[in-house]
C-alpha cells in the first residue's frame, strides 16, 4: 500500500498492488481509507497468508507516547482516532509544517530527537513523523493511517513488531529502501529504467501499471520486492526491544537477521548515529592543536578505543560527546545531552570533564580537580578517559617524532607539567585494574616514558 494523508480526494491517492505465486496481480486506486481497511479484512479473510505492506509510520518516538501518557502504541493508535485532525490541522508543536526541527518553532521539545529508533538504523533515513507539510511530508499519512491498525488488529491481523508474528500480518514499509536514491522517483523515464532492468518478467501492460505514477511505481516496487523476501515471512521472530515495542520498526530484509544475532554480539542503535551527528555539529569546526586535522578525528578515535576494550553503546556514545560540555557550552550542552541520550550517559561525560566553567579555571588547578575526582569515577568513564589519554599522548608521540620538541609549543601546559598529568592519570588507572583496560592502559604507560625522555632532553626550541 501507497499511503496518503491527503484531506480531499484520499481515495485517488492510496495505491493498492498485489503479488501472489502468479506474478503481479493489480495495481490501482480508488478506495477512501476506510474502504482500504474494510478491503484488506476481507481479503484476509480469503487468504489466511495474507501480508501486508503499509507506507507510513505505525508509531512516533518514544518521548512523545509519554508526552501524552501513551503506554503502547496502541494508546496512541486510539488517541489518534480522536486527535489525529485536530494535530494535523492546528498544527502545535512538535508538528510543524517548514523549516527544521531545530527551528525556534519546537523549542519546547528541541532537546528530543524528531526519529524514532527505526529511522536512524534503516540505510536511507525518513523524514520525521513530525513533518506535515511538503513533498517529503510523512506526519499527515501516518496521523490518517494509525487508526486503520486499530481496525487490522481488530480483524485479526499480526501488527508487527508489536504483536507475536502470524497469518494475516501488517507491517511498515519505506519504499524508498526497495530502489534506492538512484532513482528519481518523479521521472517516469526512471522509474520505467528501474522497472525494466528490475522486473524484466512483467508484461509490457504491466510495466505501464507499475509505472504510471509515482505513488503506483511505490505500491507496486514494494509489493514486488517483497514477494521476493516471502520465505523470511515464514521465521520472522517476535521482537524484543523495548523501544521498538513502543516506536515500531520498518521491516526491511535486514530486520529478520538483526533479531537473530541480538542474543549475541552487542547491537547498535541509531542513537550512536545521532549521536556521530551530535559531534558533527558541536565540532565541526574545530582542528586538532597545531595541525589542519578535524577535531572530530580525535572523537571518532576515542570511540573505536572504548569499542575495542568491549565498551557498550552508552560508552561510545560518551567517547563521541566527551568534550563537548568542557569545550562547546558548559552545562547547557550538557543538558541537551541528557535529553537527548540520557542521565546515564550525561554522568558519563560528565566524568570525563575538567570544568563547564567559562572562562575557565587555571589549566593546574583544573587537572588537579579532576585527578581528585578520577579514583571514585565509574567505570565507564575510566574507559573512556584512558582511551581518550591513549589517543592523545598516541599524537603527541607522533608529533615529537616529526617536529622534535616544538611539538610542545602547541600545549598552554609546559611538558612537565602536561607530563606530569599524564604520569597522574596513569597511577590512578592502575590502581583500578580491569583485564579490558590492561592492554590500552600498557599502551599508555609507554608513551609516558616515551614523552618523559622528551621532556628531559632538553629545551624547547622554537
């Protein structure tokens, strides 16, 4: 199904295309969404295989459920029914109709992320749920189409993730996942390109169906790629993750395998992605000292370091926001923080920060406050702060080798004293032993004996 949010005329805008083990079946238009979903009952009635695709969003982020005291989606799927015009026509925060989410329009809500989890882990992200104006508007369809899986679910349908899997079975969809942005979707000479070079099966009236529109070339594109994926239908597991049970999850052929290696191996989500874009803005304009180098090198270094001594997700996405309170706006960065990824999170980078003063204390006095605080720290941020020592005396290293010891004129600290922090932080690592640290932690060590040679070598010159 190609959905719609369209107020006037729905019923010429929601495209139908149905595949079975004869090929494609139809694609059309016609039915207002009410007959859409009183159509799908009836044609589960008929097929108890039935499955079907839907091209909107079957719930919101999770903050907003508990905004409005949501406790499933199914809450808010009823709450929908009742206030799904009224969010769509006033149009109140956090919905908005142009600009960015950033806008002073949501600054009531700015520190939330407008995606869901879904969003930010599918390849070709979609536009927020909050959106209800424009072409890549998606607020209107999901507003209009979250009541009808109250009436599927009445019917008997699996809504998936939120319901255990079986026959008839709804889930959403992203049509853009099946073809990719190579195509341009508007263009029917594209979408004609992909279809041939796709479908080479279809029969020439066929292809002018799936083709005739971008909305048919996305009902019909889906329905046809998913055929293909009908086995992984037959296995799919019951989810397990809480906040795909409250956000929804896009299906893609990736989502079966996800839940099988979840027992094992840590699985990401996408707040490490958020949190990647969250570094971005904060640093993007940073250098690393005394070199064209982008700051953020150092932060994507420190992560791949807490990840390789076994860090969880919450770890990484500290490494990746270790400075940014101390370097990028004191304690209101560290509040959006929290908002964004959680106290647990906001305490860790917290941990790894000297100040959120500005200006700030003496470089001394500064250090000393935050080896006082090191012994007692968690050890989450033990991991991050060695990985981020190890990465640092790693350049500085680096740095004396290629400069000699102008290198240490890019410090505000003199190398004793830059020495001397460095010699502290490691006594106090090693005082907390832990096997996953060991290896980074010798690492560590070594380069301190490295820059301690440095250092009594002589003056620096410039």
């Amino acid at each position: 199904m190609d959905w719609s949010g369209a107020k006037a005329a729905a019923e010429r805008r929601i495209w139908l295309a149905e595949v079975g083990d004869d090929g494609l079946h139809r694609v059309e238009r016609g039915r207002s969404r009410d007959q859409i979903a009183e159509h799908l009952c009836e044609e589960a009635g008929r097929d108890p295989r039935f499955v079907v695709g839907l091209d909107f969003a079957f719930s919101f982020p999770r903050w907003f459920l508990d905004h409005h005291g949501c406790g499933s989606a199914e809450e808010l799927w009823r709450l929908a029914r009742r206030q799904g015009s009224q969010w769509s026509e006033e149009i109140e925060p956090p919905f908005f109709k142009k600009g960015s989410w950033n806008d002073d329009w949501n600054r009531d809500f700015r520190y939330h992320s407008p995606y869901r989890k879904t969003d930010l882990d599918v390849p070709l992200r979609p536009e927020t749920v909050f959106r209800l104006m424009g072409q890549r508007q998606v607020g209107k369809a999901s507003l209009t189409g979250l009541p009808v899986l109250l009436r599927l679910r009445e019917a008997g349908f699996s809504i998936w993730p939120f319901d255990p899997p079986s026959y008839p079975m709804a889930f959403e969809i992203y049509p853009r996942l099946f073809y990719g942005h190579a195509v341009k979707k508007s263009d029917q000479a594209s979408r004609r390109a992909f279809v041939d070079a796709t479908f080479p099966s279809l029969s020439p009236k066929q292809r002018e169906q799936v083709t005739v529109s971008d909305d048919a070339f996305d009902a019909a594109v889906s329905a046809l790629s998913l055929y293909r994926y009908r086995e992984r239908f037959k296995s799919i597991e019951r989810e397990t993750d809480p906040l795909f049970l409250s956000e929804g999850r896009i299906w893609t052929p990736e989502a079966q395998l996800q839940l099988s290696i979840r027992s094992g191996a840590e699985t990401f989500s996408g707040r490490l992605a958020e949190a990647f874009a969250t570094a971005v803005r904060l640093h993007g304009g940073q250098v690393r000292k005394g070199s064209p180098i982008p700051y953020i090198s150092h932060l994507m270094a420190v992560t791949a370091l807490v990840l390789e001594q076994g860090g969880s997700e919450e770890e990484a996405i500290g490494a990746l926001l270790h400075d940014a309170a101390e370097d990028q706006g004191g304690a209101p960065v560290l509040e959006e923080i929290q908002h964004r990824f959680g106290r647990r999170v906001a305490e860790l980078v917290r941990g790894c920060s000297d100040s959120l003063e500005s200006p700030k204390a003496p470089w001394r006095e500064r250090k000393e406050a935050f080896l006082e605080r090191l012994p007692t720290a968690s050890d989450a941020v033990l991991n991050v702060v060695l990985a981020d020592k190890v990465h640092n005396a790693r350049s500085l290293v680096r740095d004396l080798e290629r400069e000699g010891n102008r290198a240490w004129r890019h410090f505000s600290a003199s190398p004793e004293e830059t020495l001397w922090y460095y010699v502290q932080v490691a006594d106090c690592l090693r005082r907390r032993p832990d096997p996953r640290r060991a290896p980074q932690l010798a690492e560590l060590e070594e380069s301190v004996r490295t820059l301690g040679v440095s250092v009594g070598s002589g003056e620096v010159k410039e």
